[in-house]
C-alpha cells in the first residue's frame, strides 16, 4: 500500500516545476520512473534547496500519475538521505481504489520500506484500517501499530458517531503477497467496550473472494440433539473448486459430520456434499424412521451449458432415512430433499425442448389413518402407510413447442408435445363413502401426447376484437403391469384418443377517459365447440388431480391441470373486465365470469380414478362464479384476490385474498384463504386460513417482527413467531422464537429459537434451539 504512495510521489515532483529542480529529480529517479505514464503536478510553489540537497512542492500540491492521485500541503524529496516525505492533511488514492490518508508519511527512495503516522485506509470494500504509525518493510509487509480494523460508516450516519464494532490490536500486520492480516494481542468490542479477547487471529484481506481457513461455527440445541457447535474449514484448493468440512459435537447424539466439494469448469458448476453420524442414542426418536445407528444423506447439483442454447444438469438427494434432513437441520443442504431431478433444456426464439426425469423422497412417516375412515377397500395399503412406496419414479417427462415462423391463413400456428412416463410401486388408494379413489396406481404408465393450435386476431372499425382459433390434440397411452385390483381402469394395453376443437373469443373494450385518468369496461365472450372426452374413468390421472377453477383459468381452452385428463364438449364462457387507471398511477382491475356447458358429455360432471372433478365447480351445466381484484395504491399498498361463488345460492366456496402494505416504518402482509368440503376427496369440512406478518423499525436500526398463521375452522393456531433485531453499519443480529403445529412427525409442537450474528467481512453465525414438546 505505502510503495505505490511513494511511487506516485516521486515521479509526479519529476514532472512539473523550474528546470533546475526538475532536472534534479529525473537524474536521481530516471531508473524508477515508466516513461510512458503521464504525469502532472500543481502546487502553488516549488522549490530547490541547493544546500540542503532537497526539492519540494508547498501549497494546494495535486500529483496525478498513472492511476493514482496525491493530495498533500507539502511534498519533498531529500536526495542525500534518499527519503520522500509528505506533511499535511495527506491523502492518496491508489489505481486499486484504495484511500490512505494522515498527517505525515515518509518512504525510502527505493519505496521498499515507509512509516506513517496516524494512518487511516480505506477499501473499496468499505473496511478501514487506522493506527497511530504504519511501517512498511520489504515491499511487502505492513504493520500498524495500536491499530483498528472496522467498517465504514453511512454517509448519512453522524461524522461523530463511533463505529459500532471493531477489532483492536496491539499489532496489526498485513501481508500482501500472502493477502493475509494478521492480529495480535487483539480484542472484539461493541460500542467502545471489549466483549471478547483473541490473543492471536488471523483472515484474509479485503480482496480476498476465496481463502482457506475456519469459517464462523454457529450453535444448535435441540432436546434430542444436546448441544452442539458447528465448526466449518474452508479449502480454497484452487481458483476453480474448493472443498469445505464441517464437524457438529453435541452432547446426546455424538458428531456430525458435513463435506461439501464445489468446482467451477468452463461450462458450468457442480457440487457434491455429504452429511452423517452414527448416533449415540437413536431411542431419541422411537417411533421414526430416524430410531437407528446410522443416519446420513448425500447430495448433489450441478449445471453445464452445451452450447449457447443447450443446457443439462440435476438435483439429486439420498437419504437413509425420510427424517433426517428435518432432525438434522444444521445440514447446509437441509431443504433439497424432496425432489431429486435431471434434466436437459434447449430453447431458441421460437421452440423450447426439456427433458426431465424426476424421484420424489417424502419427509412424512408412515402413521395409522384408520381413525381418518379412509382407508380403502380391498387389497390395498392403508392411507397412512407405504407412503414412500406410493410416490413415483418420473421418467422421462419430454416437453416440446414450436410456433411456425410464417403465418397460416393469417394467423399463429404452434404446436405442443409432451411424453410422459410413471413407474408406481403401491397403488395409493382411499375410499369416499365406501368408494375407492387412487391418486396413484401400481405398475408403468406412459402417454404421448401432441396439440397443434392455430389463432388469429382481427379487429374491426368499432375496436371490436374477434379471435378465431382451432387446435386438435392427439393422446396415445401404453398402460403396462397395471393394478388388476383397480377394476375401473380398461384391460387395454394401448388406448388412443383425439380431440379436435374450434371456437370464437370476442372482446369489445370500451374506454371512457375522464380527468385524471381513464377507465375500460370489456365484455369477453368464449366458445368452444369440440366432442365428448372419451374414456373417463378407464384410463389413470397422475398430472391432471389439481383442479382449481377461479377468474385466472376462466378462458382457458382446457382447464385440466395436465394431460392426462382432456376436456370435451361445447363450452361457452363469458366475463366482465373493468379496469380503472389514475394518471397518478393508481390502478384497479376486476374480472368477473362464469362458464356454461352448452352440448355434449361434461368431463367435470363425470369422475375419473380420483374423482377430484365432482367438486370443481364446473360439474354442472351453469358454472360458479367467479371473479378477481388487484388494487395497487402506488403509496405501498397492493391487494389481490381470487374468489368462487356457488352457482345457485351464491354462497363462497374458495376465497384465495392478499394484501401488503409498507408504511413509513411498517411492512407488513396478510393473506387469507377458505375452501369449501369436497366430499369427493373425502374432505367434509371447509378449511379456513389467515396467515399476517408484520415488521415495525422502531428507533433507528432496530425493528421488531412476527408472523402468524391461524386456523379459523378449528380455532388454533398453526403457526407463529416473534422476533427481535438490530441492523447496523456492518452488523446484524435477530432473536426469534417459532412454534409450528403442522408437521406430521408425532410432535404435537415444534418450538424454535434462533439467534443470528453477522459481522461483515468477518462471517455470519447462528444459533438454533429446537425444542419438541
């Protein structure tokens, strides 16, 4: 740091001032100085001491030179002593971005070795390092002498007020061709009072990204864990991979171990990790899946490009039990375990093709549901149990879409492709009033399936929008090794299915401006006319089980969520949409609709394997209604909303409603949500959520928090928590307590407590307390 002060002194004094002077100094530096840099100086005098053999700048002194910038009141260079010497409200800024500022600093004419008195420097990384002398030796090394090392304050913050936090020492030493700062006789304080004494620590520079060494442990307790500490080491083995270790001691179950290799190649990324213990007292969890000896997981990711359009990689999970990454939350890849994926993707302006295989590793065990009065009828596993069993392998699911470059017939044409195949080992089965229901059944299923759909808009003189489009679909399914126990499946190995349809959407904005803004009121109308679905009920429904029909799906061709179900039979479907818009920026829109079976056979009135379709709100022949909001303020509130009314009493049968809001110190969210019984599901009562959460900054850097999630059908609460914290220059903290209801692990009360500490540039740290009651 103090050799590029030093450089840029002398050979800017080497640019400018009388001839004599000037000529002195280029015959004692002509070996130091790059002749191709540009060099300027302004001062207000400079001056010759023939006697004294020393040349000096006084004044305003401004020295530019190759990327570094000297402010000073007086510069000079002694020859017979070959020292350089700058006094008075000094300040260098060097190429790097580095501030050095003080009273005096003086440099040896070969710029290896410096002392300055009451130095302070400044990074680009924001850190500041200020002592009352700094030597430098050797080109290489600095010491600072009583030194402190912290962070920046805000320009907003008050010149006066101290920092925060910092690191004392009676000696600070930075190595920059190691890029290490080391502390000695060092101590941690907090608002001016030592909290911690370190009689030697060591960290990487500012400029270091990537350096090898302990990272900051974070805590855990845990009434089947103990306490514990988490200690992490960091290998930098190479700019381009690394490898990081981490041991957790606690007190009831032992050790756990943690390693985690990344590495960086031209074309991508990947990561491998691995976590696990033998515990010291698996009956902790009798009960579980997590009441054994061995317990671990093992993940991996990654990502490569092909080419500029081409891209594969995965996301994989194993597991030696469905707990662990839940018991074991310390794990750095603790919420990567239910779904393990790989994938390859390509896409240009105009097509997209992805391939994907997919496993999925539940986290929930195996429990006795016979209560529930659900469990299916006949040869098949209870609700509760095989619960892995009955999640499929994915493999592969091929999606593929092109929109043709020219028209046809003036309009767009595209077409849509996707493969998918399933392998289910259980059939997954409950019964509804006597009546068996499969989300899943055993054996191999695939289906091919391929949509090409042509639309074209015209607008007539009156701004009257007419939409004419036409698609037809083709399905073929190869159902292989299938449960003969389903009995409502067909006993055909290949089933082909076609649906050819066309229609007509119409639109007529009418716009009415008025001042200060403008609104639109839209009439849309839709037909679809096309014929019956055939083979409902024969054939399974893996991708088409959600079916959730409000004001966003309202004009969807095909309102099934997937493939595997197609919608038949002539459908109409009609809505209102207003939208108000302030030249303020304030907006508002509503929609409001409904849809209506008009001819043939209705695919929601007739239930397939699952029979989700009979509570949709489609099943009859007039539709609920349905109908949007989405309000925005522009002064940080925004509200949205999704509702569904019964068709017949107007009665709500699903509300899915969201506000935020910031103001002045409060930032804050609520989100309700009410869904109907379906008695079809075997859901006989309705289910009723508030879910709010709020932050309030109080003084300046501290904020309180919470967040609460409430069941209003069984009044208890699912959810909640409370949090305290302190954000400042370089600094945070929070302490927060949590209680969770909802898991499916035999605990009826999850209890958390985590405490986070960050100290930037230095490392973050947490401390988490779980305790099941």
């Amino acid at each position: 740091m103090l050799r590029g002060l030093a450089l840029g002194f002398a050979c800017s004094l080497a640019a400018a001032g009388p001839a004599e002077a000037q000529q002195s100094l280029q015959e004692a530096l002509a070996t130091r100085v790059d002749p191709a840099a540009q060099m300027m100086l302004e001062a207000d005098s400079l001056n010759y001491d023939f006697d004294r053999d020393v040349v000096s700048a006084s004044g305003t002194v401004q020295i530019y030179y190759d990327g570094y910038t000297l402010e000073a009141r007086q510069v000079s260079y002694d020859r017979r002593n070959g020292r350089l010497t700058a006094r008075g409200a000094v300040r260098m800024t060097e190429p790097d971005g580095n501030v050095l500022s003080g009273e005096e600093m003086e440099l040896s004419d070969d710029f290896a070795d410096g002392f300055a008195r009451s130095l302070q420097l400044d990074t680009p990384e924001r850190t500041r390092f200020v002592a009352e002398t700094a030597t430098r030796s050797g080109g290489n090394v600095t010491t600072f002498e009583n030194g402190v090392y912290t962070v920046y304050t805000r320009p907003t913050t008050p010149p006066g007020k101290p920092p925060l936090w910092r690191l004392r020492a009676a000696r600070i030493i930075h190595n920059q061709q190691e890029r290490v700062i080391y502390y000695e006789d060092a101590a941690l304080e907090f608002f001016g009072q030592p909290v911690a004494y370190l009689p030697y620590l060591s960290m990487p520079d500012p400029t270091v990204k990537r350096k090898s060494g302990f990272l900051m442990p974070s805590g855990v307790y845990s009434d089947r864990l103990g306490v514990g500490v988490t200690v992490p080491y960091y290998w930098a083995l190479d700019p381009h991979f690394d490898l990081t270790v981490a041991a957790t001691p606690m007190s009831k179950q032992g050790a756990l171990g943690e390693v985690s290799w990344r590495h960086r190649l031209m074309s991508g990324s990947y990561t491998v990790a691995a976590a696990g213990l033998f515990q010291a007292r698996p009956n902790e969890f009798a009960g579980s899946s997590g009441d054994r000896r061995w317990r671990g997981a093992i993940h991996t990711d990654g990502e490569f490009r092909i080419s500029r359009n081409w891209k594969w990689g995965w996301d994989l999970t194993y597991k030696t039990d469905r707990a662990f990454l839940e018991d074991y939350s310390a794990v750095s890849f603790s919420g990567k375990d239910e779904i393990s994926q790989i994938y390859l993707s390509g896409e240009t302006r105009r097509n997209a093709l992805s391939v994907r295989a997919y496993a999925f590793s539940i986290t929930q065990e195996d429990y006795n549901s016979a209560a529930a009065g659900h469990d299916p009828v006949g040869p098949f596993s209870p609700v509760g149990s095989d619960l892995q069993d009955k999640q499929p392998f994915v493999l592969p699911v091929v999606d593929y879409d092109y929109v043709f470059d020219d028209p046809v017939a003036g309009g767009e044409l595209s077409l849509t492709s996707n493969f998918t195949s399933l392998t289910r080992a259980k059939t997954d089965a409950f019964a509804v009033g006597g009546v068996n229901r499969y989300r899943g059944v055993d054996g191999t299923f695939s289906r091919w399936s391929v949509m090409s759909e042509w639309r074209r808009t015209l607008i007539d003189p009156l701004g009257q929008v007419f939409t004419p489009f036409a698609y037809v679909r083709g399905d073929l399914f190869f159902l292989a090794s299938a449960d003969k126990n389903v009995t409502t499946l067909t006993d055909d190995a290949f089933v082909g299915r076609a649906v050819p349809a066309a229609g007509l959407e119409y639109r007529y904005p009418f716009v009415a401006t008025f001042d200060g803004g403008n609104q639109i009121i839209e009439p849309i109308a839709q037909v679809i006319v096309r014929p019956d679905e055939q083979r409902i009920g024969q054939l399974p429904n893996d991708d088409a089980q959600s079916i959730v029909f409000d004001a966003t799906t309202l004009f969807d061709y095909d309102k099934f969520s997937g493939f595997d179900r197609a919608e038949g039979g002539t459908r109409a479907n009609v809505g209102l949409n207003y939208k108000l818009q302030f030249d303020s920026g304030q907006y508002m829109s509503v929609l409001f609709g409904r849809s209506f079976h008009l001819a043939g056979r209705n695919s929601y009135a007739y239930t397939d394997v699952l029979g989700a379709t009979r509570d949709s709100g489609l099943e009859t022949a007039r539709s609920d209604y349905v109908s949007s909001l989405y309000f925005d303020t522009r002064y940080g509130v925004k509200v949205g909303a999704q509702t569904r009314f019964d068709g017949t009493d107007f009665s709500v049968r699903r509300v899915q409603a969201q506000a935020t809001a910031t103001y002045g110190p409060v930032v804050s969210s609520l989100a309700y949500a009410f869904l109907s019984e379906q008695p079809d599901l075997g859901i006989d009562r309705p289910r009723e959520e508030i879910l709010g959460s709020a932050s309030l900054r109080l003084i300046q850097n501290w904020r309180v928090f919470g967040s609460l999630r409430y069941d209003l059908e069984n009044e208890n609460i699912v959810q909640d928590g409370v949090g305290i914290g302190y954000d400042d220059e370089g600094f945070s903290v929070s302490l927060s307590y949590q209680e969770d209801r909802s898991r499916n692990n035999g605990d009826p009360v999850d209890r958390m407590v985590y405490l986070r500490v960050g100290l930037r540039t230095i490392g973050n740290t947490q401390v988490s307390s779980g305790v099941n009651r």
